[in-house]
C-alpha cells in the first residue's frame, strides 16, 4: 500500500456552538477560556454513542478547523516572535487542520453536550469525542520546548486572525 497517495475522508459528527463567531479573539487554549460555555450538538445518527458519558467531568474534542487557510511548515506562533516547525506548535494551519481541545462537561440533554473552557469558533466541525481521563491522558514528566521561556504568556493570548 502506498501511503503516500492515500486519501483519508471523515464525516463530522456534531458541531460546536460557542459565541466565538470568527477566529480573532478566541483565547488560544481551553486553560484561558474558563467559564466560557457553548455545546456540541450530535448529529441524531451518532446520539446513542454519547451513552453514559455524563460519568466524564472533561471530554476531549477533535474538530476540524475548517476555517484555517492553506498551510505553512513553518510558522510563528502566538506565544513567540521565533519561527517553528509547525508540528513544534498548536498553530491551526496545518497540513490536516486538526484540533483538539480538552473541555469541561457540564451535561447532556439528548444529542447536545454542555461544555465549558470553549476555546472554539461557532459552527467548527466535530469529528470525534473521548472522554479525558487522567490516568491515560497526564504524563509525570515533560519537557515543553520553545514554550518553556513563554508559557507565561498564555492568559493573555487570543488568536490574532493570522492562521484563518
């Protein structure tokens, strides 16, 4: 098989409803989103895939950032004047504009969940859900790069308009 020509096609299975109507301004990260609500609204043909994920207080959302324009491989990031790799970044200009943003689950009502700490654009396409569990998902010891000398900076970072 030749991966290298392989095409992959997903469907979405939701939307995001936030209050965030464009890219510029939406905080960058959910950490500096706190207290920000929106909802994901299932599509009814995937409705009973969110059974008992109430148990969850955090779920993690892939979405498509179907706002994103073309790609670069490397950028400058929000939190740094530097240029970097771009998969030495959380930057939605991707070669796949995946994102992936961990939110608080505040509840469910049929096919829509209620979240908290948004950090994503009205209408951005849900492709998948998990719920977040720490024991899979922290790791003891890290080390974070670049962001090391700027994650200072993170509450006062919102996206500028430069990816979209």
């Amino acid at each position: 098989m030749n991966l290298w020509n392989l095409e992959i096609k997903y469907k979405p299975i939701g939307i995001v409803h936030s209050p965030f109507k464009e890219p510029k301004g939406v905080p960058i990260q959910p950490e500096v989103a706190k207290g920000i609500k929106g909802t994901v609204e299932i599509f009814s043909e995937y409705e009973d895939g969110l059974k008992d994920i109430e148990g969850f207080s955090h779920i993690i959302i892939i979405s498509h950032f179907h706002l994103a324009k073309g790609f670069k491989l490397v950028v400058v990031p929000y939190m740094d004047k530097e240029s970097h790799g771009v998969f030495a970044t959380r930057a939605p200009a991707r070669p796949n504009p995946l994102g992936m943003s961990i939110v608080k689950l505040v509840g469910r009502k049929g096919n829509v969940l209620y979240i908290e700490d948004v950090d994503i654009v009205d209408g951005t396409p849900v492709l998948d859900i998990k719920p977040y569990v720490p024991q899979f998902d922290v790791r003891p010891a890290y080390k974070i790069g670049w962001l090391e000398k700027n994650i200072y900076k993170l509450p006062e970072k919102r996206d500028d308009g430069r990816f979209s």
